[in-house]
C-alpha cells in the first residue's frame, strides 16, 4: 500500500513516478523498500493517465449502491415497547 501511496504522492506533487522517487518517498516515510514491488508498480503505471483514474474512481465511489428505494422503507421498525421488555428480561436474568 505504501508504495501506491508513494506514486500517488508523486503525481500529486507532479513527479515523474519512477522506481528512484517511488524509492525515495517510501525510505522518507521510514518504510523498508522492496525493489520487485516498486518495479512491478511502476511498470503497471506505465501509460496509464493517473488523473483520468482517479477521476474515474471517485465518480465509481460516489454513486450509490443497491437498490433505489428509499432509506426509510429499507429499515425495520419495532416499537418501543418491545425494546423496553427486552431490556426488562435482560436485568432480570442479571439479578435471577
């Protein structure tokens, strides 16, 4: 994870995501380095346009999941009385 957070950083700050600056920004933040994972992730970034991805993942992320009724039908309501016997057994078992 901290290696993607690295190549994150990086754009933000509009670096070049390579496996020095995703090195060096990991060994900054007091993490171990390993070589394979810092390669692997920049030639998998390699071509992608970072930006368009994020955009595209907060849209993904901001729209709903499920189905489309409303809040209010999807939540069971039990009166209040029935929480108030159920509290009444529970002491009851407490003290025998």
């Amino acid at each position: 994870m901290e290696y993607t957070y690295a190549a994150l950083l990086l754009h933000k700050l509009g670096k070049e995501v390579s496996e020095e600056n995703v090195k060096s920004v990991v060994a900054a933040a007091g993490a171990e380095t390993d070589e394979s994972k810092i390669k692997s992730l920049v030639a998998s970034l390699k071509g992608v346009d970072i930006a368009k991805e994020l955009e595209n993942a907060s849209l993904v992320a901001a729209a709903p999941a499920g189905s489309n009724e409303p809040a209010e039908q999807k939540k069971p309501e039990k009166p209040k009385e029935e929480k108030k016997e159920a509290a009444a057994e529970g002491l009851s078992a407490l003290f025998g």
